[in-house]
C-alpha cells in the first residue's frame, strides 16, 4: 500500500512540474495596437520595427522570467474607433500577459476606457497628455514632454518668438480637429496668451481636409507675425504646400507637424522645409547608452526591408524605451501582476536608450526632454541633406542648440 501511495504521489509531482514546465516554456504574450496603414503608418512602421529589434534582443538574453517574449498585434488603420475592439481582444479573446500602447494621442484616448475597465497597465507611445482626463494610476506615457506636456508640447515655440525686439504680436493657430490637434492647439493658446501675443486666428480643421490652400489663405489674411501648425503627417505635407502656393508671409512657421518628423515626407517636401520651426523629441545629437547602436541596427534593417523610415530618428528610440521600461519592471517584480507592474514604475528610474525615465503620478516624464528645431538652407530632396546637422538646426533649448533662428520665415526661403 505505500509503495503504491509513493508511486502516485511521485507521478502527481512529476505531474506538475511538466505542468510547470509547459507553463514557462510559454511565450510572455505582449499585445499593442499600431497604426501600420492610415496617417500614422509611416511612423507606426518605425515603432513596430523598434519592437521587434527590443524583442529579440531580450530572447537573445533569455526573455523575461525564464520565458520568451512573443509580440501579439493589430493594425489599428490610424482609427481611433478600432481601438476599444482591438484592446478587448488582446485582453479577452488573445489572453495576452502584458500591454502597450497604442501609438498616437487620439488611439491612446480611444484605447483608455478599456484598458482601465480590465485594470491593466500600459505605456503609450508618443501620446501627449492622454490621462488629464482619466488620472488613471496604471497608464504611462513614453514622451519626453514631462509634466505639463499640453504645454511643453509649443514652450519653446513660443519662448523663441518672445525673445525678439521688436517684438512679434499676433498670433495665428490651426490644428486639426481631433484629440491631437486639439491637444496642440489648446497648449499653444496658453502658450501664446501669457506670452502676450494678440491671437487673430484660432480655428480648427476636420481630419479628412487635403486641400489646404484656402485654409492658409484665411490665415494670411489676418497677417499674423506667427503661425503655429499642429498637423498630422500627410497634413504637414499639405500645408507646407499651401503655404508656398500662396506665398505666406510671416515671421515664424512652423509648430508641432508630425510629418516633419517622417524621412519619406521631408524627402518628398526637400527646400520646402526651410525655414519651419518645429518639434522635436530626439536628435541624432543625443548620445544615450545604446541609442546610437539601435539605431545604426535599425537603419541596417530599414536599408534591407524597404518601405520603413531609412532613418528612424523620431520614433525608434521611444518604441525600444517603452519595452526597455516594461522589461525592467517585471524583473523588478518578478512578476506578470499589472498592479504591483504600475507601483514599481512609479517608484523608480529606468535607465533606457532614450535616457533615465522616471514617471509622475498621471505616468508622465517627471523630467522634460526636447528641443525645437529649424530646417535651413535645404538646396534639394537627398536623403543626405537630411543627415546633416548644418541643415536640421537645434534652436532651442540653449543646453542642446546647434546654431541660431534664421529670422524672419521668410529669409530662410531665400
């Protein structure tokens, strides 16, 4: 009788460590949505490549936990309406173990009722001040505007139209009507107000818009001294466009305009970008540990795929970070527990290739990092040019400046 007890209680634990086997040869599913079609494509192509880079790299060294790292994700086609269904099936139908993103301010907003609804964790990526509207103590944000980014998103914009005597007075704003745009604009009003500017134009522009010359021509009646843009990627294109054709005068252009952050669209735009004051989160002048690395692998892998940025400045960086953060706090914890996952980042610094990072209470950087920029003396439409320091200018902040404002927008054209 107790050999045959030995025997079955030696097969129930040989039982359950296979059980246990299987279980952490199971990979660590990671869900997301990107926009990989649609207005965010050409950006949310460069982020899901950062992924897959932070991906292996980490089953090179042995996953997480003992485990491998499997990336689960959806093309949410830059539709804030396929977010809520893409989340609830990462989370109800694909059982994932873990959540980023999404990309883009209107999906991140799109996303949070769901996410919050399950009680998960998320870093968003390069969505700008998404939980001023929800606190939600388990969202963060991977963009380096800190704690106010509603308004870092156009300080520095508006602190270099401050500095010149005489001084600049009227302002014009244009955005696009979405969370987003609005996001930009409601900031810059802000930004322009206490700055003193007079605004004499502030409207608002619907997504589907293509045509923008008449836009710009309403603004160029009101003869603003600055014109400030918040615009998606394809919308920057056309605008800058518009801007030419009707020959704008003013003396500064520029804003947060997504498409200037894109290779294949300031390709497309070359001598056009001159002059443009513009946002910028990461600058090939940073040197954080293992930036350069990331993206010389990157660039490699862009050279042989095709169809992705070939440069990857803007985004790459930030798609890596936020799995460099995720990593490091489910080594931290141990752990796969969304909740004991939010407490230690908000309880700790991470050194990533973007930076250390540490978080406030709305899971926003505690320290702000970027610069504005201006394009300057861009003679053709070369991948080079685009390269060279001497032509994407850091302005501003003095800590990071490469050269100075060629002043007014309309000398840069010349």
């Amino acid at each position: 009788m107790f050999r045959s007890l030995r025997l079955t209680l030696a097969a129930a634990a040989a039982m359950l460590l296979a059980a246990h086997g299987a279980l952490a040869a199971q990979p660590i599913k990671i869900g997301f949505a990107m926009g990989l079609t649609g207005a965010n494509a050409p950006n949310g192509k460069q982020l899901l490549q950062a992924l897959e880079i932070w991906r292996d790299d980490v089953n090179a060294k042995g996953g997480l936990l003992g485990r491998k790292i499997e990336l689960v994700y959806y093309d949410d086609q830059t539709l804030p309406t396929n977010d809520p269904s893409i989340y609830t099936k990462l989370i109800d139908v694909d059982k994932v173990d873990l959540l980023l993103g999404p990309y883009g301010t209107n999906l991140m907003a799109a996303a949070m009722p769901t996410i919050i609804q399950h009680k998960l964790t998320t870093i968003s990526m390069m969505a700008v001040a998404v939980n001023r509207q929800f606190h939600y103590n388990q969202y963060f944000s991977m963009l380096p505007l800190g704690p106010d980014p509603l308004h870092a998103f156009s300080s520095g914009f508006f602190d270099i139209a401050a500095s010149f005597k005489p001084k600049v007075k009227t302002v014009a704003l244009v955005g696009a009507d979405a969370e987003f745009g609005k996001n930009a604009t409601d900031g810059a009003r802000d930004n322009a107000k206490k700055a003193g500017f007079t605004i004499v134009y502030d409207k608002l522009y619907p997504p589907p818009t293509t045509d923008f010359t008449p836009i710009l021509r309403a603004v160029q009646a009101t003869h603003p001294d600055i014109v400030f843009v918040g615009a998606y990627p394809p919308d920057t294109v056309g605008i800058v466009h518009a801007a030419h054709e009707i020959e704008l005068k003013t003396k500064i252009f520029g804003g947060t305009m997504i498409g200037l952050l894109a290779t294949p669209l300031k390709v497309q735009m070359g001598p056009l970008m001159n002059g443009l004051l513009f946002h910028e989160d990461f600058v090939p002048a940073f040197n954080f540990p293992g930036s350069r690395d990331l993206l010389k692998r990157y660039q490699a892998i862009a050279r042989q795929k095709g169809g992705i940025d070939p440069l990857g400045y803007g985004f790459v960086p930030f798609g890596y970070a936020a799995g460099q953060v995720l990593a490091q706090a489910v080594e931290g914890t141990k752990s796969l527990d969304h909740q004991k996952l939010a407490q230690y980042v908000h309880s700790h610094t991470f050194s990533t290739v973007v930076g250390k990072v540490a978080f406030n209470a709305d899971g926003e950087w505690v320290k702000p990092r970027y610069v504005f920029s201006q394009w300057q003396h861009l003679t053709g439409n070369d991948l080079a040019q685009l390269q060279d320091p001497k032509h994407d200018v850091v302005v501003w902040p003095k800590e990071y400046a490469t050269g100075k404002l060629i002043f007014p927008y309309t000398a840069a054209l010349k």
